[in-house]
C-alpha cells in the first residue's frame, strides 16, 4: 500500500521523483526503490514524506486516516461516570446551541 500512496501523492502534487528524493536528501534510484516496493523508507524519511504531503502516517501508509474519537473536542468537559448515552445528548446540545446561535446572528 506504501507504494501505491507514493506514487498517488507525488502526482497529486506534480512532482518527480528526482524532486521527492532531494526533499528526503537520498537518490533518485533509491526513491524509484520505494516506489516500487523494493525498499523500505526508514521512518525519518517516512515522516518527512507525510510532513511534506500533510498526511497522517496512518494516511501514508495504508491511504486511509485512523478514525478520530468524537469526543476529543469535549476535553473541557468532566465526562467521567458519563453514559455514552449522556455524552452524546451533550454533544446534541451544543449543536443545538450552535444551530441556535447561527440562527441568532442571521436573523441580525
């Protein structure tokens, strides 16, 4: 899947290969190796690919983002002993209280 993800971005971002192996400071034989699955970038090169494309790890190498924890933006929030149950009628709150607010200002 690496491989595939390489090629898919460097095009995406209408680079060579020469390119992308001056960014990661190696040759252009030895990126055309990772293209081809014949070698393996080791993980300073990994993440300087991911850094360079803005993708996560996870996205570089299978081509898919890891699935995020709705609850990360409640952080300020207490939510132990929480039901998930009652964390998702907080959550259904503050989007009404979103909604509400939206419709507040547009009726301004």
């Amino acid at each position: 899947m690496l491989k595939e993800q390489l090629v898919k971005l460097r095009k995406k971002h209408k680079k060579t290969q020469e390119d992308i192996a001056k960014i990661l400071g190696i040759t252009r034989p030895a990126y055309t190796a990772y293209e081809s699955g014949n070698r393996q970038p080791d993980y300073d090169s990994l993440i300087k690919l991911a850094q360079y494309y803005d993708v996560s790890l996870d996205h570089l190498l299978t081509g898919k983002e890891k699935e995020k924890n709705n609850n990360e933006n409640l952080f300020f929030f207490d939510m132990e002993g929480l039901t998930d149950e009652e964390i998702e009628d907080i959550k259904r709150h503050i989007e009404y209280v979103k909604w509400k607010a939206q419709q507040e200002r547009g009726s301004k």
